[in-house]
C-alpha cells in the first residue's frame, strides 16, 4: 500500500518531532563507569533513564490535535549492543482516526533489526510502520530494535500519516408495509350485535406513519351508533407490530352484505378482499283453525299451527290465546294428546324453538257457557321475529 506525502493538504496529515539518543563508546563508557552500567541496563529502562518524547499531530497542541504519538526508551545505549524502544500512538479524538502511518527517519549508524508494527519498503531513508486504524480514545504500542554501529548520537525524526476526520452519516432505507385482515362471522340474526374485527399489520421496515382504518359499510348495515361507515386512526404502528379494532354492528333488514376493509398511512395502503357476512331473520306465521257450531257446555277443540317461514330458528316462541264471550278453558295438549301447562295462555306460553321451514301445532279446548259466538284469537312472537296473529269464531247453540 502507498501512502502519499502531503503536508497539511488532501487525505494525509503530517507533521514530526525528533528525538536525540547518546550513544556511548568504549572509551568513554571505561572513563565513566556509572555511565557504562547504566547503558548495560538500558534495557530495563529506570525511570531516571528513560528518554519519553511526544508530539501531538497536527497542530502539536494535545487539545486541538488528533493523533499522539510518544517514543520512550532508555536515553543512552552502548555501542553494538541493542537498543530497542516503544511507539506508543493515541487517538485523542472520541471518532475514529484511519489510515495511520508512522515515518521515522533513522541515522545510517543505526539499523532496525526487529518490529513489532507492519513496515512497508524504506522511502528516502525513512522506514514506514503501519499503525492501521485506531477507535475513539484507543492506543496502540509498537516496539523496535537494533543496534548503533558509532558512537554519538542517534538522531531520529518521527513523521505521522493519517486520512482526515471524515463525516459519515447513516440513513435508514426503510419500507413499512401494511397488510389489513378483516374477520366477520359467516351468519348472524337480524337483532344481533354483528362483531367486525380488524387487524392492521405493519410487516415491512420502519414505522408506517399516520395509519387509518376505513370500511364503508353496505346498504342495510350500520354501526351500533348509527354510523353507515368505520374510520378509526391507528396512529404510527412500527415494524412488526399491530393494531386490532373490534366494531359492533347491526342489520336493518336479512340479506348478504359485503365489503372491503381499507388500510392507509403515508405512501402505503393495503386493502381486504370482499368479506361477506349473511344475516338471517326467523319469520312466523300462525292460522287457528275449529268447528263451526258447537252445542253449549260441550268442548270445542281448536288447532293452532305456527310456522317458521324465515331462514334463522324462531327461538323463545310464545303462544297467546284470547278468547272472548269468557269460556272455561280445558287443556292445551300436542298432537300426540300430551298436556302442555297452560297456566300462560293469556299471558304467553312458551314453546320453544321452530327449525326454519318447521310447523309446531298445538290444540286448545275450551267450554262454552251459553250460547252466541264463541272468539278465539291467536298471536304468536318470537326472539328476531315480529308477531303474527289469527282468530276463528264458532256458533254457540
């Protein structure tokens, strides 16, 4: 990988620091012999010995800069014996830094033998050590080696190569996508609360904004409430989330009704295929029917038939029987003679349930006291089913 040199300008940062190590010889080394012991033991480096150097890159101020870089060693080391010494680098910046190269140009009486770091080929008599990239506050030590082959000086310059802060930004690509699941039962009586269940899906990416839910609702349905169609806000529904409705209607009148259910937010909207629902109503109809002429105080017998001529069952079917000119009442029985109570024909007696299509018949005996007219009417009702009614008259002699 090349890296190219600028100074201050394009992708590349530079600036350096130099740092001076006394080489001792042998000479020297035997008219100071502390000196000699303290270069032998260079590598232990002693606080009192060590040689730390710094520079911040670019501006050399550590607040304003980007990069420190530290090189600490031992500050003498004896001639031919190694030398070896750390570059320390820092990110001073709470953002990544990239790209980090370190430049240190090296006197031609001092060789590296080993590193810790990634080189590249020598450019210029500098050697190239590849720090890499570093995170937020994170640093990274490097440690290098070799050996002086004259006594003096080494003196070493230190350059530091990075790419630029950068502004990255993110931006969510994102696609909510509604899906509407509408549930009605497939049959209801006409004088049922009818539930309507919606459900509203968000099965895409991100949130789907501002959500409403319509249905306009078929001629012959309407809400609870009178309304003839549903509008609910859903609000924001976020991805992978729902939103359930539960709507109560009723049915003027039987029939089939069908309709769509409509989901929409901005940019999206999804709708239901036609649901339907058939609503069925129970209908009676009752015909009492008995004898022309009956003799006074003999027992006159009527049969009463009511009918189911709707399409749901007639429950709670009651019986209400009238008659006039006060006769006594003798029994209410079925068809096959057994007794029903009849404690509740003026008021209501109950018969059950009648299957769509089905008759029940029942018969009334009464008594006549004296002679005339003898009336007797005949009402039937039923839950959902409006009432019915029918009478006959009978000469009394």
């Amino acid at each position: 990988m090349n890296y190219p040199w600028y100074s201050f300008i394009g992708l590349v940062v530079l600036l350096g620091g130099c740092a001076n190590i006394e080489t001792a010889g042998p000479n020297e080394s035997s008219r100071n012999p502390q000196r000699a012991v303290q270069a032998s033991e260079a590598s232990r480096a002693p606080a009192d010995d060590e040689l730390r150097d710094a520079m911040a890159f670019p501006t050399g101020n550590r607040n304003t800069s980007d990069l420190l870089v530290e090189q600490i060693g031992p500050k003498e080391v004896r001639l031919g014996h190694p030398y070896t010494y750390q570059l320390r680098v820092t990110n001073l910046r709470n953002r990544p830094v990239t790209g980090i190269v370190l430049r240190q140009r090296l006197p031609e009486s001092f060789t590296l033998s080993s590193s810790d770091a990634t080189t590249q080929p020598a450019q210029g008599g500098q050697e190239q050590l590849v720090i890499g990239d570093l995170g937020p506050r994170q640093s990274k030590t490097i440690q290098l080696s070799g050996v002086p082959t004259e006594p003096g000086t080494l003196d070493t310059c230190l350059t530091a190569e990075y790419n630029p802060p950068a502004l990255c930004t993110h931006v969510s690509v994102v696609n909510p996508t509604l899906k509407i699941v509408k549930e009605v039962p497939r049959q209801a009586d006409i004088c049922q609360d009818i539930p309507f269940r919606y459900t509203v899906s968000n099965i895409g990416t991100g949130t789907a904004r501002e959500v409403v839910l319509q249905d306009t609702l078929p001629e012959g349905l309407e809400t609870t409430e009178g309304q003839k169609a549903i509008s609910v806000n859903l609000g924001d529904i976020p991805q992978g989330q729902s939103r359930a409705v539960t709507a109560h209607l009723r049915a003027a009148k039987a029939g089939d009704f069908s309709s769509r259910a409509l989901a929409r937010s901005e940019g999206d909207e999804a709708q239901t295929d036609p649901v339907s629902i058939s609503v069925r109503q129970p209908k009676l109809d009752i015909r009492i029917t008995g004898p022309d002429q009956e003799y006074v105080t003999e027992p006159v017998t009527y049969k009463v038939s009511i009918t189911n001529t709707g399409d749901a069952p007639a429950q709670n079917v009651s019986l209400t029987l009238s008659p006039e000119g006060q006769p006594e009442f003798v029994n209410l029985t079925t068809p096959d003679g057994s007794r029903l109570p009849a404690g509740g024909i003026a008021g209501g007696q109950n018969l059950g349930t009648i299957e769509p299509g089905k008759t029940l018949d029942v018969n009334a005996t009464f008594r006549a006291q004296q002679g005339g007219p003898l009336t007797v009417n005949a009402s039937a009702q039923a839950s959902c089913a409006a009432t019915v009614s029918s009478s006959t008259r009978t000469n009394i002699r």
